[in-house]
C-alpha cells in the first residue's frame, strides 16, 4: 500500500481496432495518475507508439530498437 511499482506490457493491444485501444490508452492513464506507477509498453506498432504519445504526453518516452 503507497508503494511504486512496474508494469510491463508486451504487445498488449495487438488484436484490439483503434477504438478500443484508445479506450484502453485511457484506463492506463487513469492507472499511472491514480497509482504512480510506471508503465512500460513494448510494441513494434509505429502507430500505437504515436497514440502513446498523445495520451501521456511529456511523461511518454519512446525508445527505438532499430
């Protein structure tokens, strides 16, 4: 209780339509504001990077494994 944790998910959203991942974008975001909890998402999907992005804001860091 009060304490910080991780969570890691791996191509969470891989068999989910734009819509339904956005919903999902929000409930993690609602998680990380009410919680503090940090977030990682790994995915090879430019397009939920950039949604990412959008929804966290400046708190969102992208890293490239090229």
């Amino acid at each position: 209780p009060g304490g910080r944790a991780i969570i890691v998910l791996d191509e969470p959203f891989l068999t989910l339509d734009k819509n339904r991942t956005e919903n999902a974008l929000r409930v993690l975001k609602e998680f990380h504001e009410t919680t503090g909890w940090q977030i990682f998402l790994f995915t090879k999907e430019e397009e939920l990077a950039e949604q990412v992005r959008s929804f966290f804001g400046e708190r969102a860091q992208v890293i490239r494994l090229d």
